[in-house]
C-alpha cells in the first residue's frame, strides 16, 4: 500500500566536541505563537476594519473574525508553527547550534566568536546577529530576556583558544 504522507525527514544526531559543555537549549513554545498570530491578526482587523463599518455588533464582530482569518490563511501564518515546532537551539561554551529534523540545513552551529549582537526581537524572538552580516532568529522561545543574555554571556566568556 502506497501512503500520500511523505516521510519526516531526520537530521543526525548532534556531534559535541569533546571539552564542549551544554549551557542551555530551548524549544519554541505554542502560547508565543499564538500571541504573534493573535497581534498581528488584531492589527489586520484594524486595517481592513474600516471596509465593514457597521451598527450592528454581531455584522461587526463577524467581518473582525472574518479579516483576522483571512490574515491567517492568506499569508500562510498558520503553517509557521508546524515549520518551527521542532526547532530546538542548544547554547554550548562554544557554539550556538540549531536543530530541526525537518529542516535540510539541520544541525547548523556557529561559533559564538562569530556573534556580534544578541537582541530581542518583540516578544516571540531573539535575533542573532553574526560578523558575516547574516542573521537568524530563534523564534518562540520562552523568556526571551533570559535566551538574550545566556548567548551574551556564553559569547563573552568564550574559551581562550577562541578568537572573540
């Protein structure tokens, strides 16, 4: 029997160095996503809210669920979370490294000497900003304040054998 699923594809195992330590890892967390989807999907409504203005509640709160949908079906902000739902980023005393089964470019790392700034991003991400220029968000991590200075404190404490 043939089945229509396509099989999940599984990354490798992640290689840690020898004297490499495991600071912290973090997975994305549903209730982050919702509130981004929640917001942005408000903010839909108050742009698109104008074209249904009416005296009747019910007409109303029908076309403000009717535009939050259409915002998260038309731009496909609803598939974001089966996309990012097993990502999970490890921090080490030397590299911050992601990981995705589902994801080609799984597991990717980079040296924390390559990190040039760590900021939050709203409240649903952390932007890693590297000395390439190129940056990458870890998305709806919980205690996004703390994600921010665990990886600024790794960068800073980097081991002596690697350039800052």
């Amino acid at each position: 029997m043939i089945s229509s699923e396509t099989p999940r594809r599984k990354s490798g195992p992640i290689a840690y160095k020898r004297d490499e330590k495991l600071l912290a890892d973090w997975r994305p967390a549903l209730p982050l996503f919702l509130s981004k989807l929640a917001l942005v999907a408000v903010l839909t409504l108050a742009v698109l809210g104008p074209l249904f203005v009416t005296y009747n509640l019910f007409a109303w709160l029908g076309s403000a669920v009717a535009s939050m949908l259409l915002y998260v079906f038309l731009f496909d902000d609803h598939l974001e979370w089966f996309r990012r739902r097993d990502d999970v980023w490890i921090l080490t005393d030397q590299r911050l490294i992601f990981a995705n089964p589902d994801d080609d470019n799984s597991p990717a790392y980079v040296h924390l000497a390559q990190i040039t700034r760590v900021r939050r991003f709203m409240w649903w991400g952390v932007n890693v900003k590297l000395d390439n220029g190129m940056t990458t968000t870890l998305k709806y991590v919980p205690n996004g304040k703390l994600v921010q200075q665990s990886i600024r404190a790794a960068r800073d404490n980097i081991a002596p054998h690697f350039p800052k």
